[in-house]
C-alpha cells in the first residue's frame, strides 16, 4: 500500500476554496485509489469558522455536540469531552486557527459525498474512494492517530465471519474498520502541524474492492451497543446542541 502526502497552498479562514487549491497541487489519481483529506481545510472550503473567543468556546462546544461533559468534570479543566457526529472528541473536534475556531463541517458524510463527486469528474477517474480525517487521542495511550470523520465510495466494513485463519480454524465474526484504518496511515504521513500536506493518496489499499455488501453491518455503534458501554454510560452526559431525539 502507497501512503503519499501532496501539498497545497494554505487556505485562509474564515473561508477560501478546497477546489482550485487541490487543481493548482500535483495530485494524480487513477482507477481504485483512495482519496484521504483533512476535515480541517474542508471546513474552512465550507466556510465553518467563527471568531476565536475562548469565553464563548464552551458555549460553542456545547451547541455542536451531540452529547458533552462540562469541562468542571476534568480533573483539571483542559478540555471538554464530547461526543459529536458519533465519534467521542474533545471539543466537539473543534480547533483553534489563529483568530477563528475551525469547527467540523456541518454534515460530514454529505461533504464526503459531493467531495467524492468533485474528485471522480475533476481526474476522470470512475472507481475511486475517500476519507474524510482528523485525529484524536487514544484511551490509555499518549499522542493522538488519524480517525474517519467520513468516508465516500464504499462499504466501512469488511467481514471476516466466512474467513478462516491460518489454521483453517473459523475466524469468528471480527470486522475491519475500513475508514478509521486508513484514515491513521493518511494521518500519519500528513502531519500535525505545520506540514501543508492535508491532502493524501492511497495506492493499493486492501479490502476495498472486494468489500463484502452486508445490509446488517452498520459502523457507528450507539452507547448501548458498544463494546465500552460500561465506561461511557456511566458518564455525567449533558445534551447538547446537537443531540439526537
């Protein structure tokens, strides 16, 4: 697999535009490549920047999550956790940029959707994927590893519950997570500060063409059905802005 990172020139909160930037970049692609962007330069392309206040950024946190725990609940108040968009993050994935907090798009998987559509038509390429990414700590774990806010073009999971291993034992029925794997090597090489590379291209990534199409996987899990469920249920949630009825 080819993990390629390709610069573009810097957009400029509060909005500028993804499209003639990514034209202007030596980006290539061809027939099943994968299409890895920061959440980060889309968000400014849509224009989803309000000015940096940082006594209104609770507020702010609060009214883009889903669900939130007040930042009084952290042993020393560094960050409020929520989660947003389904993913568990601190400050509803929200980031500062010189005078403006970034926010996330406002619907990712529809960014995704027409960002796909823009890649396919702009290289003429018909089979192609993409991620959406950002990046987040790990529990138990210091430094943070890329996650898929979103994902275009194909199927999140792969089965394994009809693989066997290298026994000929049944695998049992494990899936891969498609878009947060892939969305950890795109991060990887596109870096976490200054870098200029939010943009990157994945060669010969396994699974993806031969997903197996199974209506019954759904990717996001709620609190119920998690495999944390008993770490998160037991948090002092709040609702917030966002909060699913």
């Amino acid at each position: 697999m080819e993990v390629t990172a390709f610069s573009i020139d810097i957009l400029k909160p509060p909005k500028d535009d993804l499209f003639s930037k990514i034209k202007a970049s030596s980006l290539s692609l061809q027939e099943n490549d994968v299409v890895a962007i920061s959440s980060k330069v889309v968000s400014i392309h849509e224009g989803r920047c309000v000015e940096r206040d940082f006594n209104k950024k609770d507020e702010l946190v609060a009214q883009e999550a889903e669900l939130f725990l007040p930042r009084d609940d952290m042993r020393d108040g560094a960050v409020m956790h929520t989660i947003t968009n389904g993913i568990l993050i601190p400050s509803a994935g929200i980031d500062p940029l010189g005078q403006y907090y970034v926010l996330w798009p406002q619907d990712p998987q529809k960014s995704a959707e027409t960002l796909l559509a823009w890649f396919k038509e702009t290289y003429n390429v018909e089979n192609l994927y993409l991620v959406m990414t950002d990046s987040r700590s790990v529990f138990l774990r210091k430094g943070v590893v890329g996650i898929a806010l979103a994902w275009a073009g194909f199927e999140p999971l792969f089965s394994n519950k009809n693989r066997v291993d290298i026994l000929g034992i049944a695998s049992g029925g494990s899936q891969t997570n498609i878009p947060d794997s892939l969305a950890a090597a795109a991060s990887f090489v596109m870096g976490e500060a200054n870098e200029q590379t939010p943009l990157v291209r994945v060669r010969n990534a396994p699974y993806i063409g031969d997903v197996a199409h199974n209506s019954d996987d759904v990717f996001k899990s709620t609190i119920e059905e998690d495999l944390f469920e008993p770490f998160l249920k037991n948090v002092r949630w709040q609702k917030g802005g966002n909060a699913k009825n």
